[in-house]
C-alpha cells in the first residue's frame, strides 16, 4: 500500500472484484431511477379508474355488436347469392 493509498484509505481492487461493483452498480442504478420515475407518475384516482374501465368495456360491447350485426348480413347475402347460382 503506497503513502496516498494510506491517507485516502483507498485499497486497490482486482478487476474481479471491480467488474462485480460495476454490476451491482448498474443494478442498483437502475432500481433507483426506476423507483424515481415511478414517483413522477400521476396515477389515476379509483373514480377515473373506473370510469375509463367502464368506457373501453362500453366501445367494446358496441364493437362487437356492429361486427356482429355486418357479418350477420354479409353472410347472408353470400348464402343467398350461392343459393341463386346453385
């Protein structure tokens, strides 16, 4: 150990022991910028909560009824059509 590694208290690291810092630094990172963006968000109230959820179940059930609805008739109209040219 040199003079200034005495004063500083640094120890000088393998570059095992480095590349297993840096790992658990990157994760460590990443928890923490992920914990801190998590914090910016707005998140909804449980009245809009379910409000939007009614909503996109609404356009759902209209969806499929308007699907319904045109299959039903161009199904029809193809049967009909086959049985004209049989």
């Amino acid at each position: 150990m040199t003079e200034s590694d005495k004063r500083t208290g640094s120890v000088k690291k393998s570059p095992q022991e480095k590349k297993q810092n840096k790992q658990q630094n990157l994760l460590t990172r990443y928890f923490r910028e992920t914990r801190g963006e998590l914090r910016k968000v707005t998140w909804p109230s449980r009245e809009e909560s379910w409000r939007l959820t009614l909503i996109v179940l609404g356009v759902t059930l209209a969806m499929s009824a308007f699907l319904w609805v045109f299959d039903t008739i161009f199904s029809n109209s193809i049967r009909f059509l086959l049985e004209q040219l049989i």
